[in-house]
C-alpha cells in the first residue's frame, strides 16, 4: 500500500512542465528554469518564484496560468495543501491548455491523497485521465500514469494501478520513470497477491539506484525482504534490511523509516531474537510517524505484545495488545474508507457518463426532428436506409479485410509446426530488438540450439510425432522466455533466442533451464519412451556486440565448439591422433 511519504515525494517530481524551445523573455525562462528546479533544488525554486512575482505584471494570460500552477506547487511542498487543492482546482476550471488543466487536476488529485479526501481525489484523477489523449508531451503523460498508480494502489485498486505502470514500461519511460513504474508494478504484483521473481527486485532496486532514488530503493528492499521471508530465508531478509538501515535512517522519512523497523522486528520476532525485536519494535514507534493507522505501528506493538508475554511480563502484554487492536482496527477502517471511496468515485462518474450520453441522446433526437421539419420525410427515410446499407456493406468488407490481412500476417510471422516465430520474423524482430539494447546500452544475451538426432525421433515417432516433439521443444523453452524475448524456429531442428538485459551467465542459466525442460518433455503417450536433448550455444552482447548475424554466428559457433569439446571427451584417442571421430547421436 502506499504511504503518504512516498506522494509528498512524487509532488515534487512529477507532471514536468513542457520545455519552451526558445525562451524570448525573462518571464518564460523564469518559469521553465523554477518549474525544473521545484524537485532537485528547493531554494533555487523558492527564489525563482519570489523572481516571478515581481514580473507577474509583464506575464502573458497564459504566463499567469503557468505561474498560477506554480503557486499550488509551492504550496503542496510547504504543506499548505488546501490552498494548493483550491487553487489547483480553479486553474482546472479556468485553464483552456490541455497540459495545464492535466497537470492541475493531478495536482488536486495527489494533495486530495495526502489530506485523506479520497472522493475529491479520485473525482480529479479520473478528469486527468481523460485529457491524456490531448497531451503530446509523453514525460507529462507518464507522470499522469505514474500517479494514477500511486493513487489506485493506495486504495487498493491493484489491477489498475498494475495496467498504469505497464502503460509507463511499455513507452520507453525516461530512467527515472522506469524506476518509479518498476516499483509501483511490483507493489500492485504483491497486493494482487501475484508472484515476483527475486530477478525482478534486484532489477528494479538496481535502476532506482542508478537514478539516486533511496525512497523507492528501499521500498523495494522492503518488498524483497517480504519475499525472501515467505519463503523461509528470514536470516536473510534482516541481513538485508540491516544492511541499508543507515541508508533508510538518512532519507528522513519516517514511514519509510518506520515500516523498515517494523520490519526488522518482525523478524528478529520470528528468529528468536527477542531484544533485538523489542529494539527495532521500539524505534518504529519512535520513528515511525504519528498516525495510528499505519502497517510499521500496527507491527510494533503485535511484536511488543508478543514478546511480553513469552518474558511473563503480562502486564505489559496486556497493554501493547490493546495498543496493537486500536491500531489494527484504525488501519483497516482506513482501508474501508478508501475502498468505500473508490467505489462512490466510480458510482459518481458512471452517474455522470450516464447523464452525458442521455443529454447527447437527446440532442440527437432534437437534431433529427429539424431536419425532418426541412425534408420531405419520404426522401429522409430513403437517403437514410440507403446510407445505412452503404455503412453496413463497407463495414461488413473492411471487417473481412481486416481479418483477412490479420491472418496472412500471423501466418507469415509463425512457423507452421511450433506457431513461434519463423526465421524471417525472428531476424526482423531480433534485429529491432538489438538496435534499440544497442541505443540504450543493455545487455543481450543470445542461445542457438539444435535437436540431437531427431532422426531418430523420427524413426520412432513417425513425422507427426516428430512434429509434436518439436512442438512440445518450443512450449517448454517458451516457459523461459520474457515477453520482450525473441524465440523463434531458425529452419529444421535448430532454434535460436534473443533474451533482453541478460549477460552471457544469465543467458547460460536459460540455456540449462530450457536444456533440463527438454529433458522432462514425455514421449511415452505417443507409443516410444525417447529423450530429447539438444546442443546449446550461448553468447551475449559483451562478447560479439550487437550485429543480429555476429552474435547469431557466435552463438552457432559456441554450440559447435560445445559439442567438439564433448566429443574430445568421448574420444580422447581420435582426437589425440587426428583421426576421424563417429558423429555425435
């Protein structure tokens, strides 16, 4: 769920104010120059701003909106937010720019968050999300994005607030933006109670450290330490919390620095460290912020509570669990509120979609009874069934068309046995994946893979079994795939992926991955117990770069060194004489 820290934070970094491509007067760098620093540089803000209200006479109309939105700024960073929730929400009313009237209402919606007024928040998200498709600028964009997920996870709301930060992830986020979708994903992944491999924290921490970003650093971490916890390792996940604790103490924050304590007892809790429990217990209450709904306090007392009674001390016992069920019972009736308010907000805005179509039904049917009043009704109605016809049949036809085009893509894009990718759509494919890694600086990994004697397979199988084994090959590699990887069938039994953001050791794990999958692939059903198995050969971008037919061939050429490697070892005496060696089965 997210705290309230983690929005005071994205206040002051989100909805970018589109760059002026040649500034002509004072007043117009002035505002892009305070608008940049509003979120890196607080004093520079604050004399910008006091800059800009001594010219405030010579600004344009539209200079004075961007100042006007500026204010709210200042003022939801200072903590004024009802100031800032009303001035917000008249530049919202007034505003004609798109941009402006976007970056207003996600202002109301984010200090509506902070103050608890859900319904107003919500009311303004949604108004946000419905200028999207009027702002070009894709940064302004994706910070709307970014806080319609922050805003729909905070109410519990995990589906959407999953669907906005793939929105973010899916339109080359800025590395910041990724950092902050990268987070907001996980979070929703977990309250939808979906799984997340470790793989996928240690990225997304890594990318929120490469920007400088603790907050979302060790929200992450905390996320982790949750995980490796379900799954036993709890030595480990304090190990990691107490790892970067003085790193979490220096952000300031308490929530953060609160659920990290929290944390950490729990654990030490669950270990069997009790002092160390009751200590971290005791600095989460300190630490932790004041409100008494919070996850970290509701922790802290259950630990206290839990600790004072395996010492017999149920005095205090007694009182940390009143505690720990006044805190408990607040936080969950938070939680209610919020949903509560997710759902009058939808009520609301289906009332209103509702009132808007019926009053554009209505001049419809206004507008048709003139126009019958100017025509003769016979030649209305045949111009109008006439019209219908016409609509219908190009309809009907560009449906077919479409469909019809559809499917002679799918076909020229799939190989007809495995339905992956043929080798024409995975060099296509692969090549754009390569050239935008390349641009971008990523690591790419790459595995060619041939069957052993499918011949054989053949043999026993007959050629629809072979087909279903090889099927059955490119569903089992499939699993292992990401859906930004490339697989595709390369002709006969050699298939061939590309996989995004792996080195040449991670790439080497998914070829023993898909090597140990091809092994489990039963043939018994089909009249024959054979194994199938297959001759990898991996490479990465580190080591043949990112030329689509270099790092395809290097792979091909580690596959067939591979397999010299393992003849070697059968035949050790061929090899020592240069004498011919049998062909591998």
């Amino acid at each position: 769920m997210m705290r309230r820290f983690a929005l005071a934070a994205m206040l002051a970094a989100v909805t970018p104010m589109p760059a002026i491509a040649a500034p002509a007067t004072e007043v117009e760098q002035l505002l892009l120059h305070a608008d940049r620093a509003r979120g890196t540089d607080p004093n520079a803000f604050a004399a910008d701003m006091h800059r800009l209200e001594r010219l405030q006479h010579t600004a344009t109309p539209a200079q004075q909106r961007q100042l006007q939105l500026l204010r709210a700024y200042q003022q939801a960073l200072t903590g004024q937010y009802d100031k800032a929730i009303r001035d917000a929400r008249a530049l919202y009313a007034e505003a004609p720019e798109a941009a402006l009237k976007f970056r207003a209402a996600l202002l109301v919606a984010n200090s509506a968050a902070i103050t608890r007024d859900s319904t107003l928040g919500l009311r303004y998200l949604e108004g946000a999300l419905a200028l999207q498709d009027r702002i070009d600028d894709r940064d302004v964009r994706q910070a709307g994005f970014a806080v319609a997920a922050i805003l729909y996870n905070q109410y519990g709301q995990f589906t959407l607030g999953r669907h906005y930060a793939e929105l973010i992830l899916a339109q080359a986020p800025s590395p910041r933006n990724r950092c902050i979708a990268q987070h907001l994903r996980i979070e929703a992944m977990l309250g939808l109670k979906a799984p997340v491999r470790s793989e996928e924290f240690l990225t997304a921490i890594a990318n929120c450290n490469a920007q400088q970003e603790p907050i979302a650093s060790n929200l992450l971490r905390g996320y982790l330490a949750r995980h490796l916890a379900s799954q036993g390792q709890t030595v480990k996940a304090i190990d990691l919390l107490e790892a970067h604790l003085p790193e979490v103490e220096a952000t300031g924050y308490p929530r953060l620095i609160g659920e990290v304590h929290g944390l950490l007892a729990e654990y030490n809790l669950s270990a069997g460290r009790i002092a160390a429990a009751e200590a971290h217990a005791r600095q989460a209450l300190a630490k932790g912020g004041n409100g008494t709904y919070t996850l970290p306090l509701v922790t802290a007392h259950k630990v206290l509570y839990a600790s004072a009674l395996r010492r017999g001390d149920l005095a205090t016992a007694l009182d940390e669990y009143r505690q720990y069920a006044d805190t408990d019972k607040a936080r969950l009736d938070d939680v209610k509120a919020r949903e509560f308010a997710f759902q009058v907000s939808r009520h609301e805005l289906q009332q209103k979609n509702q009132a808007i179509a019926l009053l554009s039904q209505q001049n419809e049917v206004l507008r048709l009874q003139q126009e019958v009043e100017k025509r003769n009704a016979q030649n209305s109605r045949l111009l109008l069934a006439l019209l219908a016809v016409v609509l219908a049949s190009v309809g009907f036809w560009v449906y077919r068309v479409k469909r019809a085009h559809s499917a002679l893509r799918r076909l020229a894009h799939a190989d007809a046995v495995t339905g992956i990718s043929n080798r024409g759509h995975f060099r296509q494919h692969a090549m754009a994946m390569l050239a935008q890694c390349q641009a971008r600086g990523e690591p790419v990994g790459a595995i060619v893979f041939d069957l052993d004697d499918l011949k054989a397979i053949n043999d026993h199988l007959g050629h629809t079994g072979g087909d279903h084994v090889l099927q059955q090959v490119a569903k089992a590699c499939l699993t292992h795939c990401r859906p930004s990887d490339c697989f595709g069938r390369l002709g006969g039994t050699e298939f061939g992926m590309i996989l995004l953001g792996r080195d040449l050791a991670a790439t080497r794990l998914v070829a023993e991955q898909c090597h140990e999958s091809l092994a489990a692939i039963d043939t018994t059903a089909l009249g024959a117990h054979l194994t199938v198995s297959a001759s990898f050969g991996c490479t990465s971008s580190a080591e043949s770069g990112y030329d689509f037919e270099r790092i395809l061939a290097q792979a091909d050429h580690a596959r067939d060194r591979r397999e010299r490697d393992d003849l070697a070892a059968l035949y050790p005496e061929a090899i020592a004489s240069r004498q011919d060696v049998p062909a591998p089965m």
